[in-house]
C-alpha cells in the first residue's frame, strides 16, 4: 500500500502548479506512514497543516477510546501557494460576550483597542488632546483622520483614558476556521449525494478544501475520485 501511495504522490508532485496545494485524506491506520510519505516527496518543510475532521459524534463500538475523526495532511509545492481564508460564524457565547454595543441605526459594534502593541515611534503622536499610548497608535495619523471622518473612532469623557476603534459585526467575515473542523457531517444515508461508496466524502468538506486553495476556473485534481 505505502509504495503504492509513493508512485502515486511522486506523480502528482509532478502534476501540481508550482501555487497548488494537495491534501491527502486518511484515517487512523496509516496517517502517521503517509506523512512521513508526504514529508519524503514534498519536504516536510512544505507540510502546512494536519487538518482533524471530526466525522462522527460518538460510537459505541470500542473497548477504548473511540476513534471518530479522520486526518487530512495538506501540503504545499512551493511557497508561493494560493491560499484564501474560510470563515465560520461566530458563536453565541462570542456575541453576547464582545458585541455588547448597538448604534443608533440597530447595528451591533464592539469597541476595539488602536494601540500599537510593539514599539512604533513613527506611530507616537498626540490625538486630539489625547496622549499617546507607550508604544504609539495602531494606525497612522492620516489613517486615524479617515476612522474619525468615517465615524469610526469611540472618544471617552476622560482625556486620560483611549480612544477605541468602532468594529461592526456585519463587516467582520467571522471566526477563521482552525485545523479542528467538527462542523461537517458524514454523509448520511438519506443524502441526496449519498452514492452507497463506503468511504464517500461529503460535498461540505470538499468544498472547503477546494476554496480555500484554489481560483475560480482552477483544474483542481481528485485522483481516487472522491474515494
């Protein structure tokens, strides 16, 4: 099997756009062998994440822990990989903690800091009465002129205190996903996608997979063919 998966890695290696990246999909078994495969062709410098795809809630079938995740081990050609961020929508708990604000017009804001967090000296300068912060502001001053002309910027009563910057929720594209995914589900066998193969992979997480590392009108490559 391992050398099987080796001709074929080579090949695709081969096959891939210098800006592509390849995921190779695998459960328990073999996943620890397929990535040293992987690090062998690609490098193990080109390994950009090990993705675990929670499949399955829970099972009842072990006499220890069960395992109900698969791996998914990407990895980059080059460098110079495509990449376009995916986002899921924050939680409740999130809202109701951080978005505490709401304008006049019903939209929901936090108020969000505008200081430098390092060292800026180019960034130190005094803001309509209000001292700078140790480390500078956040932006630059035509930056802050924009925010303010924009209605974008929070000024407390006390001079001593920050000013803040108004983030709107519906302008936030939401929380990036981390390399824990629990929110695609297998398919089930009432799915209109279902095709009875047993090892099929639903359409969701294929086409995380396929925005997040590829352009619209790219050749994107599925050599088991969904298998």
């Amino acid at each position: 099997y391992l050398q099987f998966m080796y001709e074929r890695l080579l090949l695709l290696k081969e096959l891939l756009a210098v800006d592509g990246s390849i995921y190779l999909h695998c459960d328990w078994h073999k996943s620890h062998f397929l990535r040293c495969l992987m690090d062998e062709v690609f490098g193990a410098e080109r390994m950009l994440n090990e993705l675990v795809w929670q499949r399955t809630a829970a099972r009842s079938d072990s006499t220890t822990f069960n395992h109900i995740h698969d791996t998914i081990l990407f990895y980059s050609k080059t460098d110079g990989f495509y990449w376009n961020s995916q986002y899921e929508a924050y939680s409740e708990a999130y809202l109701s903690g951080k978005y505490t604000q709401v304008d006049r017009d019903g939209r929901k804001y936090q108020l969000d800091n505008i200081t430098s967090p390092n060292p800026r000296p180019n960034m130190t300068y005094e803001w309509k009465e209000y001292v700078p912060p140790a480390f500078g502001w956040r932006y630059s001053k035509d930056t802050m002129e924009k925010l303010d002309a924009q209605g974008r910027i929070w000024y407390p009563d006390d001079k001593s205190k920050r000013p803040r910057l108004i983030r709107y929720l519906d302008e936030g594209p939401g929380r990036p996903f981390q390399s824990i995914w629990t929110d695609i589900f297998p398919v089930n066998s009432q799915a209109i996608e279902r095709t009875a193969y047993p090892t099929q992979k639903p359409e969701t997480l294929l086409e995380r997979i396929i925005l997040a590392s590829s352009n619209p009108d790219d050749l994107v490559l599925d050599c088991f063919a969904g298998s």
